[in-house]
C-alpha cells in the first residue's frame, strides 16, 4: 500500500482521513479497530512511539486525530499496521508541516542573502 502524503500547519493539531485495503488488495476494509497499538509515528527521523490517539472507523474510511504534539516536527512519518489480526494491509502517511518548512526557507533566503 502507498504512503499517504499530508500538509499540516506546524504544531497545531489536525484529523487525517484514510482508507485501508483487505489484505488481498481488492476491497477497502470497512470493519478494522484500532487494537491500541496499530498507529505510530515518528517526529524527524526519531523513534517510532505509539499514536496518542486511536483512528476512528467513519464507514468506509477512517480518521485519526494526530494531536498538537505530535506535529511538532519538520517532518512525520506514520505507520498504521495491524500488529495483531493482520486483517488490512500496511500503510502510512508522511508530511512536511507548514510552520517548520516556512522557517525554513526564511533561514535559507537569510544564508543566501549573506553570500
């Protein structure tokens, strides 16, 4: 399954929406649970901790409400991996998050400007 690319505003929190697809690869899973531990993020190439929130069945697809916290980052990569069932296949999302990329090409244009 491809990775999911989100745009979040540094540091404020935002409700992702998604789909997850049965391991054979034809249908969207409409029935999985988060057990817990089945999202996880990782904030700028840091160690993978458990989401705090849990995704949200919403019908066909899903949310997950990634918190302030966890957007405090130039970038996230997320994992949402049914650890114990195995009933959908394995996916992701990344982001550059806003705040953090404008500060960054602010310091860059500041660098450039002193050559």
């Amino acid at each position: 399954m491809t990775d999911r690319a989100i745009l979040a505003e540094y540091g404020r929190a935002k409700t992702i929406n998604f789909h997850l697809v049965e391991v054979d690869g034809v249908d969207f899973r409409i029935d999985a649970a988060d057990g817990g531990t089945d999202c996880s993020i990782s904030k700028d190439e840091g160690a993978d901790t458990t989401c705090t929130n849990d995704f949200v069945d919403e019908g066909i697809g899903y949310s997950l409400a990634l918190t302030a916290t966890e957007l405090q980052a130039a970038r996230i990569n997320g994992h949402l991996v049914d650890s114990a069932t195995k009933v959908w296949l394995d996916t992701g999302f990344f982001g550059g998050l806003i705040g953090s990329l404008i500060s960054t090409l602010l310091l860059r244009n500041a660098k450039n400007a002193q050559l």
